[in-house]
C-alpha cells in the first residue's frame, strides 16, 4: 500500500467516524420512552424515513456480496439476488395500510394483537433473535475484511474498532439510528457512483463490458445459472419473499409520521437502491473485464482484492467506506430489534410500559445492555467457520418469511386460529430440510410456506 492510498483511507475513515459520532450523539434525548428509543415516536419525516429505509436495505450482503457473486457468476447473480430484492417491494405498500392501524412496538407484538395469541409473539421473537444473530455476523464478517483493509491493520482489531461504532449508534435508539443512517445512505450512494463511474471510465461504459465478456465468458452473460431457470427463480422468491415480510422495513413503515410519508418512501427508496444496483453492476462486470482471475479465500477478501486492483486509491477509499457504512447501517437496526425482541417480546414482565420515568429508565437501561451482549457474541461467532455471507442471508430472510409473510399479506383473518402450530410445524420442516437434507434455503423455504399455509386453513376451519 502506498503512503498516498494510506493517507486517503485514513482520512475517509476519520471524517466518516467523526460524522457518525457527531449525528448519533446529537439524538440522545433525556426523557425516553420505550415507544420513542423503538419507533422514534412514530413521528419520523420524509427524508429522514428515506435515509433509513435505503441504508438499511444495502447491507454488506447487497454491497460485498453481491458484486462478488456478480464478478463469478455474471448476470445470473443478478437475476437470483437483485431481481428477488426488488421483488418485495410491490407488497410493502400494503403492508403500509395494515401496520399503520396498530399502535404495536414492534411485529411480534403486531401478531399478538392481530391473532389473539401470546405464543405467537414468543415464538416470532425467539426467531428474530436467532434471525439478527446471524445475519448480523455478515456485518461483522464485512467489518473486518474492510476495516482491516483500509487501515492494514488485523481483522479481529478493526472488527473491535467498528464494533464500538454500531454501540454507540445503536445505544440511542432508533433515533440515533435514523440520524446516522441519513449520512450512511449518503456515502453509499456517492461511493458506488464514483466507483461506478471510475470503472466504466476504463472500459469504455456497458456497451464495451458486454462486448469484452463475450470474447472472455460469454456465459456470464446469460441471465441463468448453470443450475437452470427454477433454481433461479426459487432463489429470487426466496429473498422477494424475505424482503416483503422483513422487519426493520416494517418497523421502518410504522415509525413514519403519517401513512402518506411511508408510501413516499417506499417509492423514493427504490428509485434510490435501484441506481445503487445498476453502478455495483457496473462495478462488477467491469472488475471481471479489467481484472478476470482474481481470487480469494472468502468473499470479503475477494471484493477488497477486486477493488483494490481496479481503482485508484481515491475512488477505493471511498468505496471501502461505502460497504462500512452499509455494514453499521443493517447491524444497529438489527440490534435494536433483536434487543426489543429480547426485553420487550420475551419478558413478560417489560411488555407494560410503566408509568414511573425511572422505572422506564431501567427497562431501557436493559435493552442497551442486550444490545451490547448480542454485538459481542455475534462478533465472535463471525470468526468461526461459518457459511459464506449471502448463504446466512438466504437462510436469515426465509425464516423471516415463515414467520410474517402470510399474516400480512392474506386476506383479514383476525380471530381465526391454528396460526402458531401451522407456524410452529413450518420453522420445523424447514430447518429439518436446510440442516439435514442440504436442500437451499430459499427452495426449502416454499414447501415450507406452502405447509405453514394450508395448516394455517385447515386447524382455523376447525375453531
């Protein structure tokens, strides 16, 4: 690494610090409720809503992950991931009418009113808890691998040093968490456009990628992988299905002032991570003209090899600060809802908010130091030997769709029962099918659906 690049990174990496530092800090409030620490008041604006629906929808998995699979695989990577992302969309729009309506804290108190049964809440936040645990090792995975990179320092050392970033961004709340994913959404979109840009600069733009590729690989062109079209396509239902059900973009719904702020950002957010998707499409493919036989033991490793051999140190600093921003932006809301699935889902006793200011205090108090033990667990889970980042996010987002998608979408069903065993069998087959029968998770994902659905109709009829 030469001083120049150093010098560039170091700088990146403190200017984006202090900014996040100084937006979160500003966030602490003195009188806290648990309704204000989970959903802002519910009163969040437009462009706030916007900033955080977009940072937290670009994970490590979208930003790594992705152009990783894209430099392999071509655009059969585009097919099986983005188009499944961008799936999901179309019915988070209803899921707006539905949510608006309730005054819950979070979904698994959501299902509790809904349906009329307290196991169901448990059983929904013991999944999340699981759910937020793994997935947020991706984020820490990419932590490392970044941070390491950008600062040639060990990765265990710079996962610590970004570690104390998502505590200190999470501790206040979904406030704090909004306020700083306002900057991150920010440098997300202007690193992937610069990279983007700098890329398509050596090659001559898309017209040029396609035509290089097609004397290189011709089938990274071809928009299915060699597995064939349904495995495709399972593979975008699977994450389609995830992203329409998943919870911090329904905590992301319910926060908003009113239901006409919440329609308008679902629309400016994906016009927002659609431009996001086409410049790491670039980034990608064009990587894979510039530079065809990269490798790397991992796919962090991968990527920082990638673009460290296609751009030039500016472009690369600002990139590595892109991915780190998309990193801090998916762990603090997974934290926050895996803390709020542990002290206020899981422990009867925290469900009644008190009316005592120091007892709600103390209940809050509880929940940063949740938010502390799950960070430090789930950092030292990442360093064992794990599936790859987008094998947990497949398998993180279908339990996830188990767990919420048809109490969302079907028709009104309030007061019908059966729910938690149709739910209950369906976690089951499921996890029965990924572990010990190596089926993917998004194909063991719609048998699974499918059971949990006709369960669902057949002990309901029954009551």
């Amino acid at each position: 690494m030469t001083l120049q690049s150093l010098l560039y990174r170091l700088v990146a990496f403190g200017g984006y610090g202090m900014a996040l530092i100084l937006l979160a800090g500003r966030a602490f409030q003195w009188n806290e409720t648990r309704r204000s620490f989970y959903l802002g008041g519910r009163g969040i604006a437009l462009w706030p809503s916007v900033g955080t629906f977009g940072a937290t929808w670009m994970s490590a998995a979208s930003l790594l992950g992705y152009t990783v699979l894209l430099y392999q695989e071509g655009y059969a990577a585009f097919t099986g991931s983005v188009i499944g992302w961008m799936l999901g969309l179309p019915l988070l729009p209803l899921a707006v009418i539905r949510l608006r309506k309730s005054r819950a804290l979070s979904l698994p108190q959501w299902l509790e009113e809904r349906y009329s049964d307290d196991r169901l809440r448990s059983l929904s936040a013991l999944c999340l808890l699981v759910v937020y645990t793994v997935y947020l090792i991706i984020q820490f995975r990419a932590f490392g691998a970044i941070v390491g990179s950008m600062l040639d320092i060990e990765g265990f050392m710079a996962s610590i040093l970004v570690y104390l970033f998502v505590l200190y961004t999470t501790f206040g709340g979904l406030p704090s968490v909004v306020r700083s994913d306002g900057l991150n959404l920010m440098v997300i979109v202007a690193s992937v456009t610069v990279a983007a840009w700098s890329i398509t600069s050596q090659t001559g733009g898309f017209p040029s990628i396609h035509e290089r590729l097609l004397d290189l690989r011709p089938e990274l062109l071809q928009p299915w992988p060699k597995e064939g079209i349904l495995a495709s396509m399972a593979m975008a239902l699977g994450w389609g299905l995830g992203v329409a059900a998943n919870p911090q973009y329904c905590i992301r719904i319910i926060s908003c002032k009113d239901r006409w702020t919440a329609w308008l950002t679902l629309a400016i957010t994906s016009l927002t991570v659609s431009w996001i998707y086409i410049c790491l499409t670039a980034l990608g493919l064009g990587t894979k003209t510039l530079h065809p036989f990269v490798t790397g033991g991992s796919q962090e490793i991968l990527f920082s090899r990638l673009m460290e051999a296609g751009l030039s140190p500016l472009p690369l600093a600002l990139l590595m600060v892109g991915v780190l921003a998309a990193a801090v932006s998916t762990a603090n809301s997974q934290l926050l809802l895996a803390a709020c699935s542990f002290c206020y889902d899981l422990q009867g006793e925290g469900r009644i908010p008190s009316k005592d200011p120091l007892e709600e205090d103390g209940f809050l108090f509880k929940n940063r130091i949740a938010v502390a033990i799950i960070a430090t667990v789930t950092l030292f889970l990442s360093y064992m030997p794990l599936p790859g980042i987008l094998q947990l996010g497949r398998y993180s987002w279908s339990m996830v769709a188990l767990c919420f998608l048809l109490p969302l979408y079907l028709p009104r069903t309030k007061g019908r029962g059966g729910l938690f065993g149709a739910m209950s069998t369906a976690l089951i087959v499921y996890n029965l099918l990924v572990w010990f029968s190596g089926m993917s998770p998004e194909t063991a994902m719609l048998p699974s659906l499918l059971i949990e659905g006709i369960l669902w109709w057949i002990l309901g009829a029954r009551r």
